[in-house]
C-alpha cells in the first residue's frame, strides 16, 4: 500500500471513530431521557389508578411508544460496545490471526443483516402511517421509526469496523458472507423441493456456524430466517420486521428495562451490602457458613435485581475476600457461585420469569408466587454439597457475633429486606402489574438510599442508565429476531410436526419433562436463556398443556434447566459472567462446578417429579 494510500486509511479510521463517538453519545442520551420517563410515565399510572382512582387512558400508549424507541436505541449502544449477547468460548481458542477473520466475518454479517433490515423497517414504518393510537392520536409510524433508524446507526458502525480491520480481513469477511448467500441463491430450488428438511440447513447448520463463530445471538437469529425466507419462500422481508415487532412491543417486556435498572440500583445504595452484613452476622461464624450466607444473598438479592449478573456484582465484593481469607479456594467459590445463579432463574422478578409470561401467555403473577419454593429446594441441596466441600476451612479467629451485633446489622438491613416482599405484594394485591411494580422498587430505592442509607450519587446515575438501555437492547433485539425465527419455523409447518413427536414421547407427561429438561440444559448452554424461551416456549408450551401439564409447572421446570445450561461450561455464558466478576480464571473452577450443578439437576428432578412445590406455592 503506497504512503498516500495509508495515510487516506488512516484519515477515514479517525473520522469514522469519530462518527461512532458522537453517535454513541447521542443514542446514549436519548435512551438515558427514556428510561427516566418510562418509569414517569409508569409510575404516574399506578398513581392516578390506584391513588386517586382515576386511570389515565394514554400511559400506557405513550410507554409503549417509547419503549420500542428504547429497545433499539439500547440495541445501538450495545452494539457499539460490543455488548449483545454471543458465544465466544469457540473462538478464543482461535490463533490471533484466525480471530481477526472471525471478527470480519461478525462485521460482514451483522452488516449484511442491518442491509437486508433497514430497507425492509422503512416499508414497514411506511405502511403503520396509517394506524393511529386511539387515546394520543399518534401515528404508529412514529413508533416504528425507530427500526431504520436505529438500523441505519448499527450498520455504519458495522462497516466502520469493517475498514478498521484492514482490506485483507475486511474483504475475508465479506468474502466469506457473500459466498454463503451466493449459494443458498444457486441452491434454491434444491432446497424448497426439500420440504421441511430444509430447516437442518437454515436453523441448524447456518445458524449454528454464525453463534459458534460469535456473531451476536440477535443477529444469527435475524440472519437465518431472513435467508430461509429469501431461498424458499416469497415472503416480503417486512413481514420480518413486523414479527420484531410484536414480539418487543409487548408492554409486558417494558419491565426489563425497569427491573435492571432497580437492580443497579439496589447495588448503588448499599441495600444489597446491608442484607449480605446481616446473613454474615447470622452464620459467619459456623464452619461454612459464608458458603451458607453466600446462598441466601443470592436469594434475597436475586429477588429485587432480576438479573444475575447484577446478583453476583453485587455479593462478591462483600463476601469472597472473607472467604478466601478463611482459607476457601477461589474456583470453589466462584463453583458456588455460578451454581446459586442457576439456582435462583425462578427467583421473581427474574427476567426470564416475565420473559416466559410474555411470550407463552401464562400468568406472570403465578410465576412470580411458583418460582420461591423450588429455587429453596435447590439452595438446599447446594448447601449440602457446600458443607461437605468446606469441612477444611479455617474459622481460627472467627467470633460468633453477638446479639447486639446482630440486632444492630438487622435494623441497618430491615429497609432492604422489605423490598422483595413489597414487590411481591404489589403485584399478588392489584395494586401494581408486573411491569409497574418496578416503579415503584425504583422510587423505594431512591427514597432509602437517599434517607436512609445516605448512598446516592448522582454522578453514577447517567451511567446506569445508558448500561440499562444498553442491557436491555441486547436482550430485546434477541427477542425480537427470535419471534419472527419462531414464526418462519411455524409457518414451515415444523411447529405442528415437533407437537406430533412429542405427543408420542414415551412416559407421557413425565416422559415429555425429562425431553424438556434435558433439550433446555442444551438449549441454555448454547443460546442462553431468554432467546432459547422465546424461541422454543410458543411452540412446547401448547403441548405440554395439551397432555395435562401444568402451564406454571412446566415453566419452573424448563426455567431450571435453562439455568443448568447457562451456568455450565463449556458454553454456558453465566459461567464465564461468573468468573469475570469474581475476577477468577475460568480454568480455576472448570472441574470443582460439576458436584454442584450436579446438586442443582437432583433438585430440579425433585420440583419436576414434585408438581406441588411449584403449583402449590402459587
């Protein structure tokens, strides 16, 4: 390359880094003012409904108006960070060169995605002009701009990667992209005389080569229904486009955004300190009995945040240095640990919990009374193999606190431990639904770490925010790609063939649970949980009803297993998000992990052979 030529490179590198800064920063801010009048709006709805006893009739349009805008702002921003959700395990083990391909590869299809979306979401936004809200008189246009535009912000920071790469990888990746659609082109008459067969190639084969080569989960999911679509059938894209959209316009979703930012919250006042200092004083001073503290905050903690790795973030920090000062080996701990964020998938308000009510149609109130009693059950069985791997540690010098201490450390906790019944009460009571009642954790938050805990700083709060929007864009989009894949496969007619083959599951009812089970450890291991549900709920749940399983059964049990999955190496992303908090190499705890997922599997057999601990705790 000639010395004009690099220097041109090097030109176009600066502003095009330039570009994606002010970029970043604007979808920054406008996700940031979302998210805050989201919970306004929210939080207004609960008040004049049940307050003053007088519902405003346009809350929840203007919030559903302005969460898609928010889902894929936030889907910008994770974009940029290199945030969405995808499996990496395969190519860290890459040479440096071959990874530099593999991120061209990623560039090349998440362009290509964004090139075949943008288009197709501008003739979709064209044809909801039409459609005006009833209360606002908002042109649903208005709402679903936020698909090209946002579209257009994530493809050119595709293609700015791209030229950073240098031509060499750059033209590999889009090489590599082009050559595959190419041959899906040539080979389409083969394919659709293949009936159903068809789908190995699409959902299997080419959807598994983009996960296992780390293209985000989203845009794996977009990238094979958008090929099955074009090779096969004469589909218009926006059809695409508006499966996307029923499945991230359902207000229901509205409280992801909302639960994480509670957590984030949760952890910034020093309420999930001050619950973690109580447990301790309780039972730190019996042989693992920080094991058994680790346990219950993960519990109590997993009942606010409803996210795991704001769980973890936020116990880690208070107790491992305790732990391993008492001598516990770190990849036990960090076993433990990614082991208690199995445990607690059922803990409401999780958001897998909210996630299966969406997009199943079963009662998110339910879920949220079922899912207590069987991660117990579980937590149990965790701490039987906890006691029995810490029977070395060393509590020389360990006191047992005294009752003063102990009261002392109660009071400091009480305002924290209230929070997960308040939540759990608004919803059971009426006085708030399950994506409201959020707004009313957020404003509780504010109040006791504002009055109470004297730990708010508001210079953390923008941050928080944008890391919000940026967490729940990922998840959003990857419900959003997942609901059109899932439509494309019932339309293929696989949906009524899958119900056929497990209606003549051997066993019957307890024969389908143990398919089920072990199908969603596989499917959380590879595609983590909530893509894996959204995609795969719709068409098991009917069946499961059909054979007299219980709906809120059935969800506690495949949720389990989900967790399993995720929390499992090789693949399971939890585990990784696990050993990165607790700054710990994911080879440390590789072997010491299986006693205990082992322990959660029996558990999860015990809630699956048990259907009361489920249903009749709801």
């Amino acid at each position: 390359m000639s010395t004009a030529a690099g220097r041109a490179v090097a030109s176009a590198d600066v502003i095009s880094l330039a570009i994606e800064r002010v970029l970043e920063r604007v979808a920054g801010l406008l996700a940031a003012v979302l998210v805050l009048a989201e919970v306004v709006t929210l939080l207004l709805g609960v008040i004049f409904r049940y307050v003053l006893q007088n519902p405003l009739g346009w809350t929840n349009e203007l919030a559903s108006a302005l969460f898609l805008w928010l889902a894929m702002l936030g889907s910008v921003i994770a974009w940029q960070r290199g945030q969405h959700m995808c499996l990496t395990a395969v190519v860290a083990r890459f040479t440096p060169h071959w990874r530099a391909r593999a991120e061209a590869i990623v560039a090349a299809a998440g362009a290509t995605f964004l090139l075949l979306l943008t288009p197709a979401s501008l003739d979709y936004t064209g044809d909801q002009w039409a459609i005006v809200s009833p209360s606002l008189g908002l042109h649903d246009a208005l709402r679903t701009a936020a698909f090209p535009i946002a579209g257009l912000m994530m493809l050119f920071t595709a293609l700015a990667r791209l030229l950073r790469l240098g031509w060499r990888d750059a033209g590999f990746g889009i090489i590599t992209v082009a050559s595959v659609w190419v041959l899906f082109s040539l080979g389409g008459d083969a394919l659709a005389d293949a009936d159903n067969w068809n789908l190995l190639v699409f959902f299997v084969l080419l959807l598994g080569a983009g996960v296992l080569l780390s293209v985000p989960i989203a845009f794996a999911f977009g990238l094979a229904t958008f090929a099955y679509l074009d090779t096969v059938t004469s589909t218009p894209f926006t059809v695409v486009v508006a499966r996307m959209d029923d499945g991230m316009s359902s207000l229901i979703l509205l409280a992801v955004p909302l639960f994480v930012l509670l957590g984030m919250l949760v952890e910034m006042t020093g309420m999930a300190r001050a619950m973690v200092a109580f447990l301790a004083a309780l039972l730190g001073h019996v042989r693992g009995g920080l094991n058994y503290v680790l346990l219950g905050a993960m519990y109590l903690v997993a009942g606010i945040s409803g996210s795991k790795s704001a769980d973890m973030a936020a116990v880690v920090p208070v107790l491992f240095p305790e732990m391993l000062r008492r001598g516990s080996d770190e990849g036990e701990l960090v076993s433990l640990l990614a082991a208690s964020g199995a445990m607690c998938e059922t803990i409401p308000p999780s958001l897998v919990l909210i996630t299966v009510g969406s997009v199943t149609g079963v009662s998110i109130a339910a879920l949220f009374s079922a899912g207590l009693l069987p991660a117990a059950v579980l937590a149990v069985a965790l701490a039987v193999i906890a006691r029995h791997r810490v029977r070395h540690d060393n509590t020389a010098g360990v006191e047992r606190a005294r009752l003063p201490a102990i009261m002392k450390a109660l009071t400091a906790a009480l305002p924290a431990l209230v929070l997960p019944f308040v939540i759990r009460g608004a919803v059971i009571s009426g006085i708030a639904t399950a994506t409201e009642v959020s707004t009313i954790g957020i404003v509780y938050s504010v109040v006791v770490g504002l009055l109470i805990y004297r730990s708010f700083d508001l210079r953390r709060l923008y941050p928080m925010l944008v890391d919000t929007a940026s967490l729940s864009g990922a998840i959003l989009l990857i419900v959003g790609a997942a609901t059109a894949m899932a439509w494309a496969l019932t339309q293929s007619g696989f949906s009524q063939q899958l119900s056929r083959s497990m209606a003549t599951t051997p066993g019957g009812a307890f024969g389908f649970l143990a398919i089920s089970i072990v199908a969603f450890i596989v499917l959380g291991s590879v595609l983590e949980g909530i893509p894996a549900m959204v995609l795969f709920g719709p068409l098991l749940f009917p069946q499961a009803r059909a054979i007299g399983i219980n709906e809120v059964h059935y969800a506690i049990v495949v949720i389990l297993a989900m967790g399993i999955g995720l929390f499992a190496p090789p693949f399971g992303v939890g585990y990784y998000s696990a050993c990165a908090i607790a700054r710990v190499s994911p080879d440390a705890a590789m072997r010491r992990i299986w006693a205990y997922l082992l322990a959660v599997l029996v558990g999860l057999l015990v809630v699956a052979a048990l259907p009361w601990i489920s249903v009749g705790s709801s």
